[in-house]
C-alpha cells in the first residue's frame, strides 16, 4: 500500500531520513574510521570495539560502504 503523497513530502531527502534513523537508533551507534576500517568505536562515548570472529559483521564490516552501523547489545570482556 503506497503512501499518501501529504505525508511522503521528505522521502526523497536521504540526508533527512537518516537524521531521523540516527536520532531514533542513539545511542546504539558504532561509527567506522573511514581512513582505517578496521577502526571502530561506539559514538556516544568513543569506545573501541571489535567484533566477534564468529559474527557475521567480523569480516563483513570491511566490504561495509558506510562509516556507521548499528548495534543491539555490546559486551565488554
């Protein structure tokens, strides 16, 4: 069912649409260094973190086209 054109005014503005995936998804963020890939650490509080070998995201991550992922649960060991 598509949607009314009234409330499809912002679809096409990407830059908005994420804003709002980001607003909604904060604080379970991950941000990747878009220099060094293999860099990664949560945004709120700049955290390093990795993933584990045996997830899906392990390797991936590296093929991943954008600079920010998002996370259900972090464990810290």
């Amino acid at each position: 069912m598509p949607v009314p054109p009234e409330y499809d005014n912002n679809s096409g503005n990407h830059f908005l649409v994420h804003a709002a995936l980001a607003a909604g998804l904060y604080p379970k963020i991950l941000t990747i260094d878009p220099i060094d890939r293999k860099s990664i650490k949560t945004v709120p509080n700049g955290q390093p973190c990795h993933f584990h070998p045996s997830s899906v995201n392990s390797k991936s991550f590296l093929d991943f086209k954008g600079n920010h992922m998002v996370y259900f649960t972090l464990m810290y060991v």
